[in-house]
C-alpha cells in the first residue's frame, strides 16, 4: 500500500504533526520523500525538516525533465542521509525510473543516456512485430504502413524531446535546442496525416498524386506542403533501407533489438 500525504512546497506545523501522526500508526517499510528538482536550494530546507521529524529511507526527485536537471541532487543526499532512488521525468507511471548516478551524470554533462533509451524501447516494443519490420526492410518491402507503426512504436517510449536527451553527442545537444511542444506537435501531424491515409495508399504510396495529397491535407487539419514533408521524411527512410540492403543488413539486429 502506498500512502501519499500531503504536498507543501513550504513546511509549516500541521504538517509535520500529520506525518508524526501517520507514521505512529502505520507499520511503515519506506518513507521516501518526493522532492521537486525545479525549486533549487530550497528542497535542502524542506529535506531537513522532513529528516528532523520522520525516519526517511529514500528520495525521489521529480521534474527532471525540466531545466534544473537537479543541480540540488547531492546537496539533499548529503543533508538526509539517505538515497536517491527514483526520478520522475513525467507526469505518468511511465516515467518514474530507477536512479542510477553514472546515467544521471552522463545526461547532464549532455552524453546521452543509450542503457536508458535501450530499456525504454525494449518497453515499447513489440518484439514480433519489430521482427517482421526488420525482415521487411531487408527485402524492401517497407512502405507507409510500416512507417506508421514504427511512429506509433516510437510514441509509447514517452516524449521525442527526451528521446533525443538520452542520444549522445550532436543529437543530445539538438534537444536542447527543440522545444517539447514542438516536437509533439510534428509526431502528431505526422500521425494525423498518416492515418488520413487508406490502408492502400500507406501500402503503395507511388499512387499518391496531387488530389490524393490535397485530400489528405484536408482530411488531417494540414497544408499539402506538410504531406509532402511526411512523404518526404519516408523517402529518406527507404534510401536507409537500400543502403542497409548493400550492406547486407549489418547493425539490423542492434538497430531493432
């Protein structure tokens, strides 16, 4: 059972008496407390009041997708005494991760985070279907259809923003430089547009003419110029595919998994 108390951003009395009250009375195994990254140095007063009244065992810090990166992380774990153990990069269940101070590290110092990425896409995945796009571009078969469900795979590892966080090197450095919202936004278009589509023009996209484009574009909310962008992004996709079939496929089992 997890019972979650009360949140203040301040400490004040009553809560205190609240917590005293509540840990008299429950056979507790964990107090973790939940401390938000974005506030900075104050988290230290709040993190010393709450380890003066309570026996804490563990932390979680949240909005660790924020600009903060919890730059109070070691602070707090110095002044409690006790372990980070989750950070929260999100708003959902999801996005609670287990804390793991080299990944932390290397995502702030901007070198990605790949074990974390690897883990969200082995939770995303479906691992047959993933199989069948493999041996699909391998005989390039890959059309809009597969494009779409890749898009959908890549929708369920959490926001693009932090995807591209957790790539080392120049892609870790292009997130900063995306705004979240943005980036959400071009997924959805993308998807919208896609789904405007019939199952027969996903599967032979050549077919796709000037009226086609133009219904589609309406059918999504979007310009033409944005449906030509999307054919665009999957005539990329396909030059990626033929330059893997002239290499015979190698990387294709680290790519997909």
């Amino acid at each position: 059972m997890i019972v979650d108390t009360a949140g203040r951003s301040q400490l004040d009395q009553p809560l205190m008496d609240e917590l005293k009250a509540i840990s008299k009375e429950l056979p507790i195994s964990e107090i973790l407390l939940v401390v938000d990254a974005m506030i900075g140095q104050e988290a230290l007063h709040i993190a010393e009041g709450f380890r003066d009244t309570v026996s804490l065992t563990g932390l979680i810090l949240t909005k660790m997708d924020g600009d903060a990166r919890g730059g109070a992380a070691i602070s707090i774990r110095t002044v409690t005494g006790v372990p980070i153990k989750f950070l929260g990069t999100g708003e959902g269940v999801e996005a609670l991760e287990s804390y793991d101070p080299q990944r932390l590290a290397s995502r702030i110092l901007g070198m990605g985070d790949m074990l974390g990425l690897i883990e969200k896409a082995e939770a995303a995945y479906d691992q047959k279907v993933t199989q069948e796009q493999a041996e699909k571009m391998l005989s390039g078969r890959f059309t809009l259809e597969d494009f779409a469900s890749q898009l959908r795979q890549i929708r369920k590892m959490g926001p693009f923003s932090q995807i591209l966080e957790m790539l080392p090197g120049n892609m870790g450095q292009m997130a900063r430089n995306v705004s979240p919202q943005d980036a959400e936004r071009q997924l959805k278009l993308t998807e919208a547009i896609l789904n405007s589509m019939t199952v027969n023009e996903r599967k032979t996209p050549d077919i796709l003419n000037a009226s086609r484009r133009r219904r589609i574009a309406r059918g999504s909310g979007t310009e033409v110029q944005e449906v030509n962008r999307v054919l665009k992004q999957f005539r990329e996709a396909q030059r990626l595919v033929k330059t893997l079939q002239k290499t015979g496929g190698r990387g294709m089992p680290r790519l997909f998994g």
